[in-house]
C-alpha cells in the first residue's frame, strides 16, 4: 500500500510539474509576445506604415478624435454655413451664400487633422452646390410636389481654390470619398473613443455615433456613414497585429519545438478568433442598414447629393490648368477620374 501511494504521489508530482512549466512557458510566451507587440507597434517600419496609408496604431484608419470645427477664425464662414447646411440645400439658399464669401486662403492649414476637416466641409459644399438643386427635397410648407432645378457645373472660386489646395496636399480627389465614414464622426457624450487595444475594449454601436456635420440632416444620412464607422473601429485594433503575425510564426517557426510551437498555435488561434468575432459583428452591423437606412429617404434624397460629375463634368473657376491637372492625376491613382470638363485660369 506505502509504496502504491508513493508512486501515485510522484506521479501526481510529475503531472504537476509538467502542468506548471505549461502554464509558465505560456505566460513566459505571452509576456514575449505583447513586448514584441509593443516593439514593433513603436518601430519605425510600423511608423512608416502608418504614414503611409494613414492609419493609426490603435484605431486602423480612423484617427483618434475628428476635429471639430477648423481653428482659424477665417474659417468661421464656411462652419457657419455648414451648420446650416440641411437647412440651406432645402431651401435651396446655399448657392448665393458661397457666392457671397470672398475667397479664403486654405494654404496655411499645416495639421492633418484640419486638412481632413477642410476636405470634409468643403467636398460637402461641393455636393451640395452642384447637385442640390435636382434633389427633390420635401416641402414642409405645402403638399405640392417638390421642385428640381438643373444642377450647378460651374463651381466658383470661392469654394473650387481652397477645395483644390486642400485636395492636392492631401493626395485626393475633389469629391466626397469614403473619408466622409472616418473623419465626420463623434461619439455622442465622449468624443474619444479609439482606445489602446485590449480585449476588452468594445467598439462603439452604430448608435453611439454621430455625424459631426451633415448635408441633410436626416437619420438616414447619419447611420448610412456610422454604420461603416463602427466597422472601421470594431476591426482597427487588429490591423497591427495581423500584419506582425505572420512574421512572429515564421521566426518562431524556425525554433520552436514542444511547448513552444503549443504557445504559438495558441496565440495565432486566440488573433484568428478575435478576427473571426470582429468579422461576425461587422455582419451584424452591416445588416442594420435595413432598420437604420430608410430607402426612399435615401435614395430620393441623399444618394443624389453623392453624385460623381460625369460624364458631364463641372468647371472648377479660379483654378490653373496645372493644378487641374495634378488634380487629374490623384483621381486617377484614387481610381476616380473625369471629375470636371475644365478650368478657368484665376
């Protein structure tokens, strides 16, 4: 019996011993992991990266925090008249307001941040000034039909020289992108919201978010661009680690043996699955369009606003034929081109 219980107690001692250099070699592993994580989050070829394709660490393509409203008080015309926007374009109203202001500098905007802002504003003046005009907006006064008039192709100076200052430094094209799903957004009672990544950290609903300006001011509009939104937050945090995945494997491949190839089929499992459960929730959002877009506002109202300009194209006036051109250039790259039939030299 003495020497049974012995041999059960060493083999309990075994079995405990090798349980815990599992656990350890995980935890040791991990621990490895999210250092080299931080690392390479901090390394200049994730710097580069980033730069490159205008992404952030934590949040993918969406940046931190949107701004707001453009610093510079020589801008205070175009926010107010953003402001107004919805109401402008119903009442058809917004053509003589830019035609009113004088032609406002936009070179001296330095911050990406506020280069993203002036895109966003003036990209959705443009919309709205060429082709407001033919949206069949609801009259609230009446129940006659509502009026069109043909649109605008003939943009003034003072909304077509800033738009193309801000576009070519921007490396875009002067038309309303999916930017307008990344840089018009705010949480509603917290403005930030894309946070150091952990497990943890749940994406905002569609709910939870709100256009920070608007051309109709409609329901439809704000989650036809909050639902993407979300997407782009629920997936950002993974975009690092799985472009260092696949090195980490094949570094560690090279070594690995027993416990440690256990480790990394546990760690590519655990990013895999995180993907697999960002993936099903960007589904389940992407079916809420059914609920939160209504059809006939959309498609009445609001896609006509997102028009391109072709094929009859628009005359940007005040701008050279070579910045037309540098234009031309960046639409293409953007795989959007044919935006206007000219220019007139300023």
């Amino acid at each position: 019996m003495t020497k049974t219980w012995t041999t059960l107690l060493g083999a309990s001692l075994a079995l405990a011993a090798f349980v815990w250099r599992i656990v350890h070699v995980r935890s040791v592993e991990n621990a490895k992991i999210r250092a080299k994580l931080q690392r390479w989050r901090r390394s200049s070829v994730i710097q580069e990266l980033c730069v490159k394709y205008g992404l952030s660490v934590d949040g993918g393509f969406l940046p931190t925090e949107c701004v707001r409203r453009l610093s510079s008080p020589k801008f205070v015309a175009w926010e107010m008249i953003v402001d107004n926007l919805p109401e402008l374009n119903h009442n058809g109203e917004l053509a003589s307001w830019i035609e009113s202001l004088p032609v406002i500098d936009a070179s001296d905007i330095q911050e990406e941040g506020e280069l993203h802002r002036a895109y966003i504003v003036l990209t959705m003046l443009l919309h709205s000034y060429v082709h407001g005009p033919s949206v069949p907006w609801p009259r609230k006064d009446s129940d006659s039909s509502p009026s069109t008039s043909p649109s605008n192709r003939r943009v003034p100076p003072q909304l077509s020289v800033p738009l193309v200052s801000v576009c070519l430094r921007l490396g875009l094209p002067p038309v309303l992108t999916a930017a307008m799903d990344l840089w018009n957004w705010e949480v509603q009672g917290v403005r930030k919201f894309v946070k150091q990544h952990s497990s943890s950290t749940r994406a905002p609903r569609p709910e939870d978010l709100a256009l920070i300006s608007s051309m109709t001011g409609t329901r439809t509009e704000r989650f036809f661009h909050m639902i993407p939104c979300s997407m782009q937050a629920t997936l950002g945090p993974l975009i690092t680690p799985l472009f260092l995945m696949p090195e980490h494997v094949l570094e560690k491949m090279k070594h690995a043996e027993g416990f440690e190839l256990l480790v990394l089929e546990e760690q590519l499992e655990g990013l895999l699955l995180q993907l697999m459960s960002a993936l099903n929730e960007c589904q389940h959002r992407l079916s809420q369009i059914k609920t939160l877009v209504d059809r006939s506002t959309f498609y009445d109202v609001y896609r006509p606003l997102l028009n391109g300009f072709w094929p009859e194209g628009i005359v940007l006036e005040g701008v050279s034929l070579q910045d037309c051109l540098k234009i031309s250039e960046a639409s293409m790259k953007a795989d959007e081109g044919g935006y206007w039939a000219g220019s007139t030299e300023a």
